[in-house]
C-alpha cells in the first residue's frame, strides 16, 4: 500500500502542477477577450481566430483542470447530506462513486476523443470559418483532460482504500469544513466585531 500512496503524492504533484499552469490560461483567456473586444469596438477588426483561441483557453481550463478540482474536494458534493453522515460513511460512498461511474466514464471518454483528435491531426482539419485555427489542438484537450481526471481518480480512490484501512488521515474534509468564502466571512466578522469592541 506505501508504494500505491507514493504513487498517489506523484499524481497528486502533477495535478498541483497543471493546476498552476490553469491559472496563466484563465489570465491568457481574459487578455485575449480584452483585446479582441477593444480592437472590435475601436477600429472595427475582428479575427476568427482570436475568437478560437478563446474558446481552446476556456475549454483548457476545464478539461484540464477537472483533475485539480477533484484533488482539492472543489467538485459538486451534497454538503447538506454528507455533513450529516460519517466520515467512513463518506468515504465509502466516494470509493463506490468512484469506481462504478467516475473510472468508466473516463475511460468512454478518452476512448471516443482519441479518433476524433486522430483524425483531425492527420487531416490537418481546420476550422471552417475564415482565419479559423487548427482544429486537433481542441480535440486533444478531451482525451487528456479525461486522461487527467482519471489519474486522479485513482489517486483518489487509494487515499480512500488507506483511509479505510486506517493508513492515512481522511482524504477530504466534510465534518465541520469551511469553503474559502465561508472562511472569508467568518475572519470579516470577527474583524468587524472587534473594531466595534475597540471602538
């Protein structure tokens, strides 16, 4: 089980790693749509192709980014069900959740966009519309993305097998957890409360 835990830092790593790279795609997306918008308004230009790149940037994000939101517990969860359950209740929920509908969809996933990207790269399809881009950047986004998403997964599902076997601290915090603006409210009000004690 230590090598499978080791195996889970080392994807856990990459993940943390494509999750920074997300960060520079989001600024790329922003400032790309900033100007494209202002050359538009300002001297009445446009480019398919800037509009494209948009669209390859936000989908990155997403696709690639699956994995990382999975990692850090970000993904949709009913909060107000599993608060109430425990945390090897949780757990077991997850490991199921995981291997019966998570791991398989992946795994269709990437099998139906490989050809697709395939295709387009040995083609050299391109976009149809005037000054469009390639179009294989895009479908490659898929298969990696699902790639991606199914490492983690099963990161994921070895820090829950350790958990349940009393290896490891639990994988994700539910009991009693915060989100980043819950916690943000929380240290708000209690600055304003002590400047209106101080005051």
């Amino acid at each position: 089980m230590n090598g499978l835990l080791k195996l889970s830092d080392g994807v856990d790593a990459v993940s943390h790693r494509i999750g920074q790279l997300i960060r520079w795609l989001v600024l790329a997306s922003v400032l790309i749509s900033a100007a494209n918008a202002i050359i538009r308004k300002a001297f009445n230009i446009s480019s398919n192709g800037f509009l494209e790149i948009q669209w390859y940037l936000f989908a990155g994000v997403f696709l690639l980014g699956a994995g990382f939101a999975f990692m850090n517990n970000v993904h949709v969860r009913i909060d107000f069900i599993s608060s109430k359950l425990s945390k090897r209740t949780n757990t077991l929920i997850d490991a199921v959740g995981i291997v019966v509908f998570l791991i398989p969809l992946c795994v269709i996933m990437i099998s139906l966009s490989w050809p697709f990207f395939v295709n387009a790269f040995q083609s050299g399809e391109m976009s149809q519309n005037a000054g469009g881009l390639i179009r294989w950047p895009a479908y490659l986004l898929m298969p990696v993305g699902f790639g991606l998403l199914l490492a983690q997964a099963l990161s994921e599902l070895i820090k829950r097998i350790a958990f349940l076997k009393g290896l490891r601290d639990e994988p994700m915090s539910i009991e009693g957890g915060m989100s980043d603006e819950e916690k943000l409210a929380e240290e708000l009000a209690a600055a304003a409360a002590k400047k209106l004690a101080g005051g």
